[in-house]
C-alpha cells in the first residue's frame, strides 16, 4: 500500500539532457528502447515542420477498429445509446453514436477496418487507474488487459514510469497513457539517489531525507526528467510488518514545501493518521492515497478544497488474507474503517476516485476496485466515475477524451459483457480492450 520557495537548495543542471535519463530508465525497465528516445534537436532533420521528426514520434497507427450494435454508456451522464457505434482510425474516436450518425465514418474506415460485433454488450470508454507502480511491458500489459488504459504512477525506483510514458508516442498498445512520479518523494531514498546524477548533492541524506530544501530539490528534478505528477508520503507503509503506519513522516510545511516545488503538477500524498491526513490537506495536495483514519471535519475540508480520494480499499481489505499475522490484523482493522470513510466522503462531496496500488506483476483489475467502493457505498453511476470521468479530471485529460467516447478523443475503449450501471461486478467483466487504437484483448469473439 502503499509551500516556501527554498532557493538556497541545490538546482538541477541542465548538462543532463532528458533524454539520457530516459534511456538509462527504459534500459533498467527492460525495454530495449534506444531507438525510442528523441535524439538531440541539432541531429534531427524537421521535414520542413517546426518540430524535428524524431520527437514527432511515429506517424503510422493501427488498423481502423469498428465496433457496432452494443449499448453505448456515456459516463458522465448514465445516458445510454441502444445499437451504438464507434469508429476508432488514426489515432482518433472518428465517430461514436447511433447508426445513422456514424454511417458516414463506417463507410469510409470498413473495407480497411476490423469490425467487432457488439451485440449484448457495453462500450465504454477505457478504464483509469489511478495508482499503480509499473516498472517493464509485461507491467504495462497486465494493466491493460485488464482496461485501464489510462494510469497515474505512484512512483518508481529508477524513472522506469518517465520511460513508459514515452512508449505510446512510438507504439500503440504496449503501455497506458502514462502520468509519471518518478522518484518517490519519501525519506529514505538509498540507491535511487543513483538514477540522477543531479540527486548526487542529496547522498548523504539518503536514508534521512526531510529537510524542506532537500524535499523541494527531489522534486524539481522529478519535474525536470519528465514527471507530471508527484507522489510522497505523511505515513510510513501499511503493508510492511515493521513499520507503524501512523508514525508521521513528513508534516504539513514539509509537504507544502513538496506542492510548491511541484509548481502545479498533481502531488499525491500516501496517508493513514488523522493528523497526517488533515496536514496533507492543509498543504494543498490534489489526493489522499488510502486514508483510512481521515476524519469528518477533515473530508469536510477535502471537498471544500477539491481534494480527491484515492482509498485502494481493494488492496487494503486484501491483507486480512496474509500470512503474516500483522499485516492480517491491520487487514480486518483497516477495511470498515477505509469503507466507512469512503460513504462519508461520497456523502460529503468528496470525489472518490479508484486506484488498485497494483505492483509490477501484482496487478489488480481496475473494475474490482471500482466494486469495492460500489459496496462501500458508492452509487452503480459513481463507481464507473472512480475509473473513467473523475479521475480524467483529475489529471486534465478530460477534454482529450480521456474517461468518455467524444468525436476527435483518444481511441481508448473496453467493452464489457455485462451492464455496470446494473451491478458494479460488471466493471471487471472486461472482453475488450483497445489501447491507442491498438487492440490489445480481445475475449468478445
């Protein structure tokens, strides 16, 4: 389970180009992606265009996808189109309504297109994972498979999460459209002072990082390498026998001095304590990450601020299955109180959004988290918001496309065998998945 402005710290050089960080990312993820990387803007020809070709990134895209006759669900509304089509071509939503509306598009993509017949089925949107950790392909195409095509990174070691969100540009369907953290802004850093040698001035905090200065410099370098949001923690680990998860790691002006430095990307704050919570908030991060012990005066700040909830109950219920009798125990004790506040927050406005803190290969399905927060009090039409819409805004991507089927948004769809607006089970009952137009599981057949 997972500000001031402190100008006297040190401030990442520019000798460091981007791009080497990112292929020493790709190569400790195992993506074998030299080519991938965006060479230097001085050794690329520009075609006549502004931008240089090779950051432009490949220009072919899949075959054209058809899908017609299953009911269309629009997410941010709960409105429902019968014997709906999509057309998904170039990278692109080409169409998406009924059949009279879409004839056009069909006609001109089908002779080229790989038609799915749809019948008895649901289209929506891909699905949005607001928490994992992914670090290789075979991460990324777990989470895929499984629908979530749109993901938020809860960091990584080595800026493997950086890498992964390049791939996309170049190849459709090997990774989600990633929002990378990067390094996790958290105390004890050890060898991943090594991914950057402009993290070299931190080395002898490593183990002990907590000064403001320090906290704002990890930060700013994450921004620099290419993260778009950053995590951190107030709390120590849950899911670590031999750390106290109510312990206070970093308090409200250290995490204030993280959002500053952060300069407007999305700082997401792993928490347990009722103190750590509220001074998370107070700091101005944009989402609590589990939060089990939040209190009421605090969600009443959460909604007041716009601060989103991120509860991976899944996750936190599953360790009452472990074997280790600790971690067992804070399973059976965690899980009410995580539901409990999960209700509240929904009752008091706070937008409850679903991330699984799935691991490397350890991943959950996205739609089982959305259940799970379906029982725990969520209505049928805001648990499919906690993987689609919702956290689409979170992350700005909404008017992309991203969380809802529109004309020019991006080709991410998953098709389900069962009505999610009917049963909350249906969400993990995925049979397709489409991925940057790329077709990526395909159980409808």
């Amino acid at each position: 389970m997972c500000e001031h402005d402190h100008t006297s710290g040190p401030v990442p050089q520019s000798q460091l180009q981007r791009r080497h960080v990112l292929a020493g990312a790709a190569a400790l993820a195992g993506l074998g992606l030299a080519s991938m990387i965006p060479a230097p803007v001085h050794a690329a020809k520009t075609n006549g265009d502004s931008e240089p070709a090779a950051r432009r990134g490949n220009s072919t895209h899949p075959a054209p996808v058809i899908i017609e006759g299953g009911t269309l669900i629009d997410p941010t509304t709960g409105q429902v189109t019968e014997d709906a089509v999509v057309v998904l071509a170039e990278g692109k939503v080409q169409a998406v309504g009924d059949r009279a509306s879409t004839r056009r598009a069909v006609a001109e993509y089908r002779n080229s297109a790989t038609t799915i017949e749809a019948a008895g089925k649901f289209i929506l949107p891909g699905f949005v994972d607001a928490h994992v950790h992914a670090q290789t392909f075979e991460d990324a195409s777990l989470i895929l498979s499984h629908g979530a095509t749109t993901v938020r990174s809860g960091s990584t070691s080595f800026y493997q999460d950086i890498a992964l969100a390049q791939i996309p540009k170049y190849a459709a369907g090997l990774s989600p459209r990633m929002h990378a953290a990067g390094l996790f802004v958290s105390p004890d850093q050890s060898d991943s002072i090594l991914a950057d040698p402009d993290l070299a001035p931190l080395a002898s905090s490593r183990h002990q990082l907590t000064t403001v200065s320090e906290l704002a410099h990890l930060t700013k370098v994450n921004i620099s390498r290419g993260a778009t949001v950053i995590k951190t923690r107030a709390n120590p680990r849950a899911g670590l026998a031999d750390q106290d998860p109510l312990e206070l790691v970093y308090d409200r002006d250290q995490l204030a001095a993280i959002v500053h430095a952060a300069k407007g990307a999305g700082v997401l704050c792993h928490s347990y304590s009722a103190k750590a919570i509220a001074g998370a908030v107070a700091a101005g991060v944009q989402s609590i990450e589990h939060g089990v012990f939040v209190d009421e005066k605090t969600l009443a700040s959460m909604a007041g601020k716009g601060t989103y909830f991120t509860p991976t109950l899944f996750g936190i219920s599953g360790m009452a299955q472990s074997s280790d009798p600790v971690l067992a125990e804070r399973g059976r004790e965690y899980a009410p109180i995580l539901a409990k506040a999960v209700g509240a927050a929904d009752e008091l406005g706070v937008t409850v959004i679903a991330g699984t803190d799935s691991f490397g290969t350890d991943v959950t399905a996205i739609g089982d988290e959305a259940n799970s927060l379906a029982k725990a009090g969520l209505s049928q039409l805001k648990a499919l918001q906690s993987i689609t819409s919702a956290p689409a805004r979170m992350l700005g991507v909404h008017k992309q496309g991203v969380g809802r089927l529109v004309h020019r948004g991006v080709a991410d769809l998953v098709l389900l065998g069962s009505n999610p607006l009917e049963r909350s089970t249906a969400l993990s009952d995925v049979q397709l998945v489409v991925a940057q137009g790329a077709i990526v599981r395909n159980d409808a057949a």
